[in-house]
C-alpha cells in the first residue's frame, strides 16, 4: 500500500494528483471514525457489486450509502470548520490559496 496522501498544512485537505479532497474531520472520535470508515468501504464494496451485476437500482442506492458515510466524515457536506475559509475540494492545488505552500514542501 502507498504512503498516505500529502495533507495541506492546516488539515483540511488531502492533495492526490495535484487536486484538493476534503480530509475527514479530525474532531470525530476515533471509534465513530472508524465505524464510518467500514460503512464507507462496506457501501464501495456494494457499488463494485452492484456495477458487476449491472444492477441499477443496487447502484443507486449503494451510491447514496457512499455520498451518506462522505457526508458524515465531513468529506462532503457542510464544511466541518468554522472560521468561514471557503471550501476548495476538488480544486487544483495550483489555483488555491496553497499552491505555493504545496509547491516549497514537494
């Protein structure tokens, strides 16, 4: 398995192939984040399977178990900081406010 994603310096996000993701929320408990996390990977497992099987309405409702456990990592969703920092995720690194921070540590 890869290392872990390089993180922008105040943890909100994960930096994959120059574009930011939203980290999950560091404030969660552990045991929470790790039940959340199974119920992520359970719900990918389950799209996998349902495009296997070319099951349509499998997809769909595995797909909305995926946005469901993102939402509730804070991956997804409202924001999980609060001192009004806009939401970059799935911007390219290069246009946000942490190209050159990303850039001096690479």
């Amino acid at each position: 398995m890869s290392s872990s994603p390089l993180r922008t310096p105040d943890g909100r996000y994960i930096i994959v192939d120059g574009r930011l993701w939203r980290a999950s929320n560091p404030n969660l408990a552990a045991d929470v984040r790790d039940r959340l996390t199974r119920d992520l990977m359970a719900a990918r497992r389950a799209v996998r399977a349902a495009t296997l099987a070319e099951d349509a309405t499998a997809l769909r409702q595995a797909r909305t178990q995926v946005h469901a456990a993102k939402v509730a990592l804070g991956e997804r969703g409202p924001v999980w900081w609060d001192d009004g920092a806009p939401d970059l995720n799935r911007r390219l690194v290069r246009n946000t406010c942490y190209a050159e921070t990303v850039a001096s540590s690479s």
